[in-house]
C-alpha cells in the first residue's frame, strides 16, 4: 500500500520499519488455530497477513491480538509494540488524516500527531483479548483526529504579544521621557494549576499604559462603528493621536 508524503509521525513510523535490522529483530509471536507451534512474523510479513490479497480473518484476528498483547505489556516507553502497533494500523489512518486535512484545512503533521496520541491512549485501557480492539484502536485515533480539526476551526491566531512587545521595543529606543515612564504599569501573572495538565510553568505578561489606552479605545470604537474615523495606520512607525473620546457618565432617564 502506497503511503501519502508526509513529514509527520506517520512518516517517522514507516521510516523506523524501513530499517533492515528491525525487520530483522521484531518478530511478532503469534498462537494461530490448527498449529501446535506458533509462529513468528517480521512486521512486514505482520502487515502483509492483514492487508495481503491472501490475508486471511482468522489469521489477521491473531495477528492483532499478539501485537496488542506485547503492546499492553511493554513497560518501557522505547520498546518496539507499541510502534509495531501504530505501524500496523497505518493503512487504515492515512485515508482519514487525508480527508481531515482536506476537508478542513489542517496542517498534516498536527493531525497525525493527535491521531497518534488518541491511539496511544486508547492503547492504556484497551482488551488485547477482545477481537473487536483493533477497530476500537482504529476510531478512536480518527476520532482524535476530527476532534483537534474541528477545535482548530475555533481558533483564531492572534499576534497580541508580539505587537506588545515590538510597541515597547520602539518606546525604549526612541521614546520621549512622558513615554517611558508609562511603560510597564500593569502586570498579569498567570500561576501554574495543580496536576500533570496545563501550563508547565507560570506564566507572567507585563502590559504598558499606552498599550492599554490602545485596546481599550480600539474596542469602543469597534463597537461603536467609528473604527476607521479614529484608528491609526497600521504601518506607522510613530505613535500620532488619531482622536479623542469623551465619555461622561448620562443622565438618568425618567
């Protein structure tokens, strides 16, 4: 089976069972029906049991309950199962990263990854003995992968921190005395939760006074309708006063 071009974690996996020695070293251990011996298959001739014009149910059913079985019972993280098993349910994820980054316009090597992570997961709880395991692995690690595309929908790009920081950049290398002394005023600190998820560390931004006025103004007049009347050139280089708002607190109606 032909593979897309990928630079991605699929590539890395078909890359890794490309190599001459670990054809030779993983040999998978399978117990098939009618023989008193079981017998060892090299990956590729583990893939070729499943998706090979003689492939056979009954022998593909096997193939996936000794990969399972070695995969669940891998300790350590660098072992070759868990790969085997990754490498093995290839062919029937490629067809869906393909659709995914068709349909919604994601970056290929992203959902790759997901669609890895999802199988890993469902790896921890999954039954090796059950001969559905191989299907639950399959969807759940394309569920994974329609899951980040559609949350990646939802999310818009935003150079905030950036324009914050090339605004300073340009206040303390040309900036009058008023200027620099209304740098830094405010600081946000975001601290690190409990537990294994979130940030790995805390977080802290540093927000000037002229950067505030900025987005505070710029969302009234959002809001307002009058965006073009007083915003300032995107591309310019110097800080010019665009326009004044006055607000007063109004009359109560009666």
């Amino acid at each position: 089976m032909a593979y897309p071009t990928s630079r991605g974690a699929f590539a890395a996996v078909i890359h890794h069972f490309e190599n001459p020695h670990v054809k030779e070293e993983v040999l998978l251990t399978v117990d098939t029906e009618g023989n008193d011996e079981p017998i060892r298959l090299s990956p590729p001739e583990a893939r070729e049991a499943l998706y090979g014009p003689d492939a056979a149910p009954e022998l593909a059913t096997a193939v996936w309950k000794a990969t399972l079985r070695a995969a669940c019972a891998e300790a350590t993280p660098h072992g070759p199962w868990q790969l085997l098993a990754i490498w093995l349910a290839l062919p029937r994820l490629t067809g869906t990263a393909y659709r995914i980054c068709g349909r919604l316009r994601v970056d290929r090597s992203d959902v790759e990854s997901e669609m890895v992570l999802a199988l890993l997961e469902e790896l921890r709880t999954v039954d090796p003995e059950s001969p559905l395991s191989a299907q639950t692995l399959i969807r759940a690690a394309c569920g994974g992968g329609w899951r980040f595309a559609r949350a990646a929908l939802r999310e818009a790009p935003s150079t905030h921190l950036e324009n914050i920081a090339e605004g300073d950049h340009r206040a303390l290398t040309g900036g009058t005395a008023e200027s620099l002394a209304r740098q830094a005023d405010f600081e946000l600190e975001v601290t690190r939760p409990e537990g294994a998820a979130g940030l790995n560390a805390s977080l802290r931004l540093r927000v000037s006074t002229a950067q505030l006025e900025e987005e505070v103004l710029r969302s009234l007049t959002d809001h307002l309708g009058s965006h073009k009347v007083v915003s300032r050139p995107k591309h310019s280089g110097r800080r010019h006063r665009t326009g004044t708002m006055s607000l007063r607190r109004c009359a109560r109606r009666r």
